[in-house]
C-alpha cells in the first residue's frame, strides 16, 4: 500500500530541473566576490579605482626609483635638472640628510644630537611598556632628560661646549614634544583638579586659563613668546628663544592636557570620591592615593593621541625661526644649487614625522583595546 | 526630575557650623587657599605688567591703539572689499579677517562634505574603498599640517607659467600663478535671482512646518516637493528670465605675460585650503565614522521591520541618532580649522594673524597686535562654540 501511494506521489512531483552546485563561501574567488565585485555598481567602483592605483604606484615608482637621481658630484645639481621632473632628485637628502636631522651643530659632534635621538626613542619605548609603569619610571624621565642636555650642552666631562643656537633638526622636534609634555602634564593634573574644586576663586581662574589658551591659536602663542616676552621680563634678564617657545608650548600643552585629565576625572564613579572621603582621607591623600591613580589611567589612550597632536604641533615654531626638523628641511633647500628640490625634503621630513607619529598611534589603538577588554567580556 | 518626590528628612538643612578659626574647619582651610593661589597668581601678573610697563617706557613705545587709524603702507595680494595700501591699519586688519574667515568658511564646507564622505567609505562593503581611505585618514592625520601646507604650495609654486599653463577642462588654468576659473558676469538679474531663491527657501521652510503639523494632527502625508520645487526652482528662474535671462560668461584669456578675465584663486589660498581640507577631512572622517558606528543595529533592522524604505531610514532614524554623537567633536574640529588657517603666514596667505604680524612689525605694537589677535580669535571660537552648543541642544535626546 504505502509502496503504490508512494509511487504514485513521486509521479506526481515534476523532475526537479538540474541546479548548479551553490556558490562556493570560502576561498579566494568567494572572497573577491564578497568583498569587491557584489554587485555591478561595486565592480564597476572596484575596477576603477584598482585602475587609478596601479596607474599612480606605477607613476611614483617611475619618479621616485627609476628615474631618480640618488648622488651628484660636489653640488652640481645639473643632471637632477635635466630631469625636468619626470625623476626625484634624491640627491638633495644624500647631500643635506645631516643638515636636516642635525642643523648647524657642530659636524664631528653629530654623534651627540644622533645618541640624544636614541635615548628619546628608548625613553619613549621603555614608557609604553606597562610592566614599567611605576614610580621608578618618574626617575627614568628625569635622569634621561638630564643626559639629553648634557649630551647637548657639553661643557663638562671633555665635551666640548655647543651653545643652544646651534641646535638644531630633529632633535629640537623631540626636546620641545618631550619636555613639553613632562612638564606640560604636572600643570595639567593640577589644573584638572583646580577646575573640579569646590573653591570658586580657584575654579574660575582654571577655567579662565583653559578657556583662553584654548581659544587662540598655538602661533598668536609663539608670538607672544617670541615679540612680547621680552617686555615682561626685568631690564638685562633674558631667556633664550628656544626656552621660550618651550614655554609657550608647555602653557599650550597644559591646557589641553587638563581637559583630557578633567575628562578622566569626570568619568570616576561618585562612589569612589564618597568612600575615600568616608575613609577620613584628606583631600591630597583621597587625590593621590585614590582618584588620579583611576583617573589618569582612563585616559592614557586620548593622552597619548593628544601627545600625537603636539608632536605634530611642534613642527610651528619654523614661524618664529626656531631650527626644528621642519625648518632645517625648508632651509636645506634654500642654497641656489638645491632650489626646486621641496618635493623630495618635504616627502623624507614627512616620513620621520610619519613613522614617530604612527608609532604612537598603533600604540594608543592597542593600549585602548588592552584597557577595555575587561569591559567586552 | 524636579518631578520626582524628595524624602522629607532629605529637605531639611544640616545642622550650621560654628566656624572656628582653625586649620582644621574646611572653610577656613578653603579661605586660606584661594588667598593664597589667588595672591601667587596675581603677584606674578602684577610683577610681570610693571616689567612690561617699565621697559615700555624705557624703550619709548607709546600704547594705545591709536595707530589703527595710521596709513598703512602695506600691500595686500588679496581681499574680499577693496583695499588699497593707502587705507589705515584698521582697513588692513579688516581685509585680513576677512580673510580668515573666507578660507575658514569654506574650509569647513569642503572638509565637512570631503570627510563625510571618506568617513562613510570607510565603512564601504568594497574592500579596496574602505582600505583605501583608512590609509588616507592613517596618512593624512599623522603629518604636521604646516608640512603640508609647505607641500602643496612647493607643488603649486612649480607647476609651469601661464603660458604653459595647464587646462585641465577648456576655460579652467592651473599655473604657477594659481587656479583660473571662468565666472558670470554678474548682473543685478543673477542678485535678484539669489534672492528669489532665498525667499523660496523661507516660504518652503514654513510649508513644511506647517504641513508637519497637520500631519501630526491628522495622520495625512502632505506632498512637500511641489511647493519646495516651485519656490526654489521656479521662482528664481522666472525672475532671472523675467529680467532678460543674461547669461555671458567671463572667461580667462591669456594676455601676453597673465590672464585676464574670470576668477583667480592665488596659489597661496588654494594651498592653504587644499592642505586645510585634507587634513580636517581626515579627522571627520573619524567622527562621522564613529558616529555611524555608534547607531545600534538593532535601530537598522528595527526600522526596516517597521516597512520604512532605506533612506527614510537613514534621514529619520540613523541621522537624528549618530548626529547626536558626531555634533559635539565636528564643534572642535570647526574651531580646529578656524584656529589652524592661522598657519596661512608660513606660505604668505594674508590672513589676519600675517597682517596683524606684519602692523606689529612696522608700528612696534607688539602688545596691541597680539592683542588683537588674541581678540579675533577668541570672539570667532566662542561663537561657533554658542552657535554648535545651540544646535547641539537642538537636536539632543529629550528625555523625561
């Protein structure tokens, strides 16, 4: 019985037509399909710009490697203008590389700028590992950082004396971002807290600083440091420009930092200020011990993006004539023999910047994800 | 919550203190500090006016700013309302905020569009879109602005003569005297055009509020486009054809050593918005981004399943949720751009920070110029941040 119904039901059902085995989901071809050729419109987007990429790699390899100039005799720079622009003159960075990482200090002595330039990377380096974040590492800082300027200064220890003028290239770049965040940072934890506080005089005049610095620009700053500062101070005492600058960067720097810091300290829960303060702790021990321990660390990753920001901000003092590694680059290339040559300054110049400040920022990508991965769980 | 009921033991004062004159009562403590950060805080101020106002004297420079109405002697390349070097300081720093705020004005348009879009592509389904503009934003955020402005004016300071001038679209040359653009030649049919078109714009403004409300009352959509159609794009048609329907372009022609005719955008403008630009797009590409990212999914498919089409879904329920997220950082990055145009000195743009620096430069008014500075910048940042705080409030989440 059941075979006949059976049957007579499988007659019943039309002969399925013949199906193509469904498209493949993993491999490479599955992939393009996915994420490149999905629909007309995205094939059409795909192959265009697959086009204009391979036809602009294949042009700046052309004007960067093959038809580049790498040397020239003795500053003849005649083959380089031949090229007329279809080829880099690298030569100009062959020719100026120690002028544009070192300036105008003393040549035999570049080893000291080169060795102060390792001793920031490493500072850096030994800083954004969190198995030294101690209080050891405050003694690190200040210990490298006096090196630094006895490396620079000289004077002592059979160093022979190079005076602060001429300093110069991408060690300058680094002594302004570095000091200005070490001594930027202090100013800024207290500023955070004075603009926190329950005290009005104390509130208002953090608030006013923050407002005001934050309002203007960095250059009305580094004006005022270098055209005005010299009216503030007492007849025949008087700072040297670089100290400045370096002032008016801290006092920037400052301000923007307290905000960061403000913003770590809002995001504390209440309950910790109520229990230190149940505790019977006083007002320095609840801040010390308590809250910027929490505080600070909340927001090292914006910490560090604003850092990012500094660097790259301080790349403005080639507007009051301070010798950092983007005015040495723009200098290099005033000699006649090597006018016309920018491209190829400001590209190299660009990639020490670029490589210091992608560091950082991979850094503070991971540094986020490691802080937060407690909160996915 | 000024609805929720409050516990009627919580009503009641603390007990008042006696004050006592201790170190240990908190107000006396408070008292003593502030006195104290107030009085270190304006002895340095005092000591460093009496310094300031000594060496004034002894290097005999009169303050005041008596010298804005002073001829000026200064060239400018170019300006929004006529200028010439015999007008006074006062009339420099005008055209030098003007400036300012032309190259901040239309900066913040192009790099608000440029970012939104390299934002959104970012997010793109197609691999090699969203590859390619997280490398731009990766690039592009981690090169110093002012390298960049250096780069783009080199590239443009290079490019040939204006009689080898490129022509990328016929009537449009890019040389090393900057961009050439062909232009109207402006009537007053084209003004009164434009403002046919603004009053089109208010009519349909009010159209639609009050076609929303009816609808509100009702339930009953109302078309919106005719009307939006007829006063914005007919309206202003028809007075323009009403008047004549001029229509001559003024094109630029090569004049033995320059051209003549059409707009120029110098080269110092366009680098400085060209660097501008890229770079603020960078950072609100990230925003819009993150903004968009911020929107739950949940809110997508919510909508979907309530039968809304794909872009009544993004205009009414993505947008109104991730603007709320994006406003408040886009405010930033606005001052930001405002604040970074200030960079135009190094590549020779006269803005007001150049004009202001050269005045000082030739009055010795070193006090008064930054002031001054300081000044516009300040009132500019604090408006845009009253003007996005507004808005910001505007579209917030009300909630009970």
């Amino acid at each position: 019985m059941s075979d006949v119904t059976l049957e007579t039901a499988a007659a019943k059902v039309p002969e399925a037509a013949p199906r193509s085995p469904p498209a493949s989901q993993i491999g490479l071809l599955a992939w393009l399909r996915t994420n490149l050729f999905s629909s007309w419109l995205n094939s059409a987007v795909t192959l265009l710009i697959a086009y204009l990429v391979v036809r602009w790699t294949i042009g700046f390899v052309e004007w960067g490697i093959v038809n580049a100039v790498w040397s020239v005799p003795d500053n003849q720079t005649q083959a380089c203008r031949d090229l007329k622009g279809i080829g880099a003159c690298w030569a100009v960075i062959t020719e100026k590389h120690r002028f544009i990482l070192f300036g105008t200090y003393p040549y035999e002595e570049h080893w000291r700028p080169a060795l102060c330039v390792l001793l920031f990377v490493g500072l850096y380096t030994v800083s954004a590992m969190r198995r030294f974040w101690r209080k050891e590492l405050a003694l690190v800082w200040v210990a490298t950082l006096t090196a630094i300027g006895v490396l620079m200064w000289g004077g002592i220890l059979g160093l022979p004396y190079v005076p602060q003028e001429r300093w110069g290239g991408l060690v300058i770049t680094l002594i302004l971002a570095t000091f200005g965040l070490a001594l930027a940072f202090p100013l800024a934890v207290l500023v955070a807290l004075g603009r926190r506080s329950r005290l009005p005089a104390i509130k208002a005049l953090c608030v006013l600083y923050v407002e005001l610095i934050r309002g203007v620009p960095l250059i009305s700053l580094l004006f005022m440091a270098s055209v005005m500062f010299p009216l503030f101070l007492p007849e025949g005492m008087n700072i040297d420009k670089l100290l400045r600058a370096q002032i008016a960067i801290i006092l920037f720097a400052g301000a923007y930092l307290a905000e960061v810091v403000r913003g770590g300290l809002q995001a504390l829960p209440k309950g910790q200020y109520e229990a230190a303060e149940a505790l019977g702790l006083s007002y320095w021990q609840k801040t010390g011990f308590i809250i910027l321990p929490q505080a600070l660390r909340l927001v090292i990753p914006p910490l560090v993006n604003t850092f990012i920001g500094f660097f790259k901000d301080t790349s403005l003092v080639l507007i009051i004539g301070i010798f950092d590694l983007l005015t040495a680059g723009k200098t290099a290339i005033i000699e006649p023999a090597w006018q016309g040559f920018g491209v190829e300054v400001y590209l190299t110049v660009g990639a020490i910047y670029f490589v210091f400040c992608f560091a950082m920022s991979k850094y503070s990508q991971s540094l986020e994800a490691e802080l937060n991965r407690h909160r996915n769980r | 919550m000024s609805q929720t009921t409050i516990d009627p033991r919580l009503m009641r004062a603390p007990p008042k203190r006696k004050l006592r004159l201790s170190w240990a009562d908190e107000r006396i403590r408070g008292v003593v500090w502030q006195v104290l950060v107030v009085g270190i805080v304006g002895t340095i101020v005092w000591w460093l006016w009496s310094n300031t106002v000594h060496n004034l004297e002894v290097r005999k420079i009169a303050t005041g700013f008596g010298f804005l109405t002073r001829e000026a002697g200064l060239p400018v390349a170019e300006s929004v309302i006529e200028y010439s070097p015999t007008d006074t300081y006062l009339r420099a720093l005008t055209v030098g905020l003007l400036n300012t705020l032309k190259v901040a004005v239309v900066g913040i348009v192009l790099s608000t569009i440029l970012g939104t879009v390299i934002g959104i592509a970012r997010l793109s389904r197609n691999w090699l879109v969203a590859k390619l503009s997280a490398i731009y934003v990766e690039v592009i955020r981690d090169l110093p602005l002012l390298l960049q402005l250096l780069f783009w004016y080199t590239i443009l300071q290079s490019l040939p003569g204006p009689r080898q001038a490129m022509q990328p679209v016929p009537g449009v040359f890019l040389s090393n005297r900057g961009l050439k653009l062909p232009w109207l030649d402006w009537q007053d049919a084209h003004s009164l055009a434009l403002l046919a078109l603004l009053l089109g714009a208010v009519v349909t403004w009010f159209y639609r509020r009050q076609a929303l409300a009816k609808r509100i009352l009702d339930g009953q959509p109302r078309r919106i486009w005719p009307v939006a159609l007829g006063a914005m794009g007919a309206l202003p048609v028809l007075v323009w054809a009403a008047l004549g329907a001029p229509w001559t372009a003024d094109w630029p022609e090569l004049r033995g050593f320059n051209f003549r005719g059409g707009v120029t955008v110098s080269p110092e403008f366009f680098a400085l918005l060209l660097g501008l630009v890229l770079y603020t797009a960078g950072f609100i590409a990230e925003i819009v981004r993150a903004g968009i990212l911020a929107v739950p999914q949940g809110q997508w498919e919510a909508a979907q399943a309530l039968g809304l089409h794909p872009g009544q879904v993004l205009r009414q329920i993505v947008l109104p949720q991730a603007l709320r997220v994006i406003i408040p950082p886009m405010t930033s990055q606005y001052l930001n751009i405002t604040k970074n145009s200030s960079l135009a000195v190094a590549i020779g743009y006269q803005d007001i920070v150049s004009i202001a620096n050269t005045t000082l430069n030739q009055t010795g008014q070193a006090i008064e110029g930054i002031a001054i500075i300081m000044l516009v910048y300040l009132t500019i940042s604090l408006s845009i941040s009253l003007f996005m705080n507004w808005y910001n409030a505007r579209i917030a989440l009300v909630e009970r």
